[in-house]
C-alpha cells in the first residue's frame, strides 16, 4: 500500500475505481467472497459466479457507499451484496433440477440477517483476511522474530511470558515487538478493519 496518502483504502477505491487501489482492493476482497463461499460448500461453478457478479456490483456501487461511521459498515455492506447475490443465483435456477451444495436461498437469507451465526462467521472471516492482508503488507518493516512475536502473542493468544522464554528475549522485549508490530498494523489498517 502507499504511504503518499493518508486517506484509506475504501476513500481511495470510492474516488476512483480503476489502478493500485482497486486492484489492491480486488485481490483482497475476492479472495475473502471465494474462500467465504468454499467454507459453506458452494459448488466451485457457482463459487465463480457469485464473485463475479460480488466484485462487479461492488465496483458499480462503491462510489455511492457512505460509511456511517459505526463499526463493520463496509463489511456489513459487502455481506449484504453477497447475500444478494447468492439470492439472484438461486432464483436464476429457478425450477430447475436441484443443484449439488448447499440451499443457496437458505445460505443467502441466513447471511443477510445480522443476527445469525453465519453473519458472525462472516465478520471473523473478514476481519482474519483484513489482517493476514495487512501483516504481509508490514512483514518487511520487522525482524522474522518480532513477527512472530506478536502472531503468537496477539493472534493466537499464547501467554506472552512463554512466547518470551522460547524466543530467548526478555518478557519487557517481546511486549516491545508485540507493540511495535501493533501500533503499524493499526496504521495500516486504518479504514480496513473499522
């Protein structure tokens, strides 16, 4: 990501959908949709399909989305055209035979209430896309070792004092890199994970 900037990601992609910015985009929300669907057991087909019609209605409409300012309104946004989408498949299909997969029209209404585990599934998965994203984007800002101090530490919640111990450092160093690696990521992210 560019550092000539300071607006975010989001800003940069509403004002102009074409270049680095949508591309960037792009790549991290298409494979967010595709790996999304590939965790219900969407056919492949329709997996091909439902992003396509995800990217293309997001690249028609970005333009128009106004953030709200509470948190999750942009992937509350993309959850919605998802859902939408997955609907427009199902009703494409019509009264044809059933299809091998999930009930599409189920998967599709039980994503678009806000409520349902499968909508909370889609903001962990979001949110874990976003920041694995936004940690290849720091990796070489930081030592391999400050890396993988703060993963273990902040992602994947193991005590700080035994990360600490098995990397050789001190207690006071680890929360150090943990820290450093942290206040980047949140740099990084301003705008990504809100």
């Amino acid at each position: 990501m560019s550092n000539l900037t300071r607006l975010t990601l989001l800003e940069r992609v509403r004002d102009t959908t074409t270049g680095e910015s949508w591309q960037e985009f792009a790549h991290v929300y298409e494979a967010l949709v595709m790996s999304w669907l590939r965790s219900q057991q969407v056919q492949a087909h329709d997996i091909d399909d439902v992003r396509q019609e995800v990217l293309s209605a997001v690249y028609q409409e970005i333009g128009s989305f106004e953030h709200n300012g509470r948190p999750g309104a942009f992937r509350n946004w993309l959850r919605k055209i998802t859902s939408n989408r997955l609907h427009r498949l199902w009703q494409k299909r019509g009264s044809g035979p059933p299809q091998a997969g999930p009930d599409l029209s189920e998967l599709a209404d039980q994503l678009a209430d806000p409520d349902s585990p499968l909508a909370a599934a889609w903001d962990r998965e979001h949110n874990r896309y976003v920041v694995e994203f936004l940690l290849d984007q720091i990796a070489d800002r930081f030592s391999t070792q400050s890396m993988e101090v703060f993963e273990r530490i902040a992602l994947n919640e193991e005590p700080a004092q035994q990360v600490a111990d098995e990397l050789d450092m001190t207690l006071g160093a680890a929360r150090v890199a943990q820290h450093r690696v942290l206040k980047a990521l949140r740099e990084m992210g301003q705008g990504w994970i809100d």
